[in-house]
C-alpha cells in the first residue's frame, strides 16, 4: 500500500498566498532558501486555506439538508463541540468548546449539522463574540424553534503568548433566543445541562 494524501487546494491561490507568505519570511529575517523553510510558504498557503474555508460553505444550506418534520418540543442540546478559530486581529488561533441547545417547533436537524455549523462559521477569521451571534441567528432562522442557546469557552493564543501573556484565562460569550432569553428556569436548564 502506498501513502496518498488527498488535497482539495486552489493550486492558484495556494500560489500566489506561497508568494506572500515567502515575502514575510524573508521581511522577519529568515533566510528561506533553508532546507526546513523550501516548502513552509505553500504548507501555510494551504493551512490558511484549510482554516478559512468557511466563506465558501452555507451554515443554513448546512442545516436545511438535514431538516425533519418531529412534534418534538423539548430541549436538544448538543455540548462539549470542539472549536477552533483564527482571531481576526493579530491572525492567531482561538480554541474551546461551544454548547449548542435549541427548543423545537416543528422541524429538528440531524445531531451531526449542529457542529457542522460550528465549524463552518468558525473556519473563518473571527471574533468569539461574532461567532457566538452568527451560530444562533443561523439554528434560529433556519429552524425557526422556540428558542436557541449558544455558550462558547475558549482560549485565546493572542492573550496567552504575546500581549498580556495569560495562558490560563478563559472567555466566555453566550447569546439567546425566545425561551432561552425569556425564562430563566429554561436558562437555567440549559445551564445546568453543559456542566457549568
């Protein structure tokens, strides 16, 4: 058997990013005609490729082929999503866990399409506040349920190695909808549900 990767790449974006990306090796003082550097721009070109990939793909699209009529009217969570981002101001990665739960009225979605939401909004550069926004409006209009709760934890590498430098500190942002907003007991439901 023989090793074959398989890539789905813009060889000519991947090209002209590999042009920058040497450029900004060269500006930093690294000498990139180096054994270990030869291929490092086309590795990042394609990396940030892999990273950003989220403006080509439609969250709600995503949800709406997996959408089925159900009379079911209790809260659906789904927690512990792995999460990982690029901030958009200093181009570093951001990385957690989000908690999903929305309150049916009429139509569920496939348990497997919540993440996929997650990491289609997240596959792009970001803010956590933003992206907190974006994955509730996205269940909240697509589905139309009762109510959507969204909590996301993460950890910033733009705090934690350059700046003020704390590698222990966790944000947290959370946004409602309808009976998440509304009544505290379902809040605090949700809340209780996730472990925090």
């Amino acid at each position: 058997m023989s090793y074959r990767r398989i890539e789905d790449y813009d060889p000519e974006v991947t090209q002209q990013l590999a042009v920058h990306y040497k450029a900004i090796l060269d500006l930093l003082g690294e000498d990139v005609q180096r054994e270990g550097l030869l291929k490092t721009p086309e590795r990042v070109a394609k990396a940030m490729q892999f990273l950003s990939q989220g403006y080509f793909e439609d969250p709600c699209e995503i949800l709406r082929s997996a959408m089925f009529k159900e009379e079911y009217q209790q809260m659906v969570v789904v927690k512990d999503i792995e999460l990982y981002s690029v901030c958009e101001h200093h181009m570093l990665p951001f990385y957690g866990k989000c908690h999903v739960a929305y309150i049916p009225d009429g139509y569920i979605t496939g348990l497997s399409k919540i993440p996929r939401v997650v990491d289609s909004f997240a596959r792009r550069f970001q803010v956590q506040e933003r992206l907190t926004v974006q994955i509730r409006d996205c269940i909240q209009e697509t589905l139309n349920p009762l109510g959507v709760a969204v909590v996301i934890e993460a950890s910033h590498m733009c705090m934690q190695i350059r700046g003020v430098q704390k590698q222990h500190s966790i944000t947290t942002t959370s946004a409602f909808t309808g009976a998440f907003l509304n009544s505290d007991k379902t809040r605090s439901e949700f809340i209780k549900l996730i472990g925090k």
